[in-house]
C-alpha cells in the first residue's frame, strides 16, 4: 500500500510535468514558426476593420452588395446603417366605459 507522502510527491511529479509540458514546446517546428509568422503578419495589416490587400474587383462587389443590403433593410443616403435602430412604442389608447349601477 502506497503511502499518503508518495501520493503527494506523484501528484506534484504529474503537475510539474503538465505545467512544463507547453514551455519545453517552444517553436522549433518550422512549419508551426511559419504559420505564427503569417497570423502576425495579418494581424498587423488587418487593423481597422479593412479587408487585406484587396483586389479593385473585391472593392466593387464588397460596395456594390453593402449598397443592396442598405437599400434591403431600410438604408438609404444619408442614413447611418451601424447606428442601433431607435423604437417608439406607443401605449394604445383605451377607451373607458363607465357603466354605472343603479
């Protein structure tokens, strides 16, 4: 039977291991660099929400379509499409009845 103390040392042994596990693991793939490589380099030429390096032909079909979804959905010129949408619930008017009992 296994002692409470070498139950101990074997789960600090297996913890170890786990937690060294990913730094022993460091980029020495070339295809694993590469592939690291790329993601930053799109990162860095993504920023503002813009498409990367694209084409005359992608810009025209890209503006050609936000222009037939605006129309689609309410859009217009001079209309701001990314601004949230403003709702004015009105209460329905009621008449009363006032009936009274004699």
């Amino acid at each position: 039977m296994l002692t409470p103390k070498v139950l101990n040392i074997s789960k600090i042994v297996r913890r170890n291991i786990g937690i060294m596990a990913p730094c022993m693991q460091k980029a020495s793939d070339p295809i694993q660099q590469l592939f690291l490589d790329k993601i930053r380099e799109y990162k860095s030429k993504s920023s503002g929400g813009k498409l990367v390096d694209p084409s005359p032909e992608i810009q025209k079909e890209l503006k050609s379509d936000l222009e037939r979804l605006s129309t689609q959905f309410g859009g217009g010129p001079g209309v701001d499409m990314t601004k949230f949408p403003q709702f004015k619930f009105e209460d329905p008017k009621i008449e009363y009845d006032i009936i009274s009992k004699n």
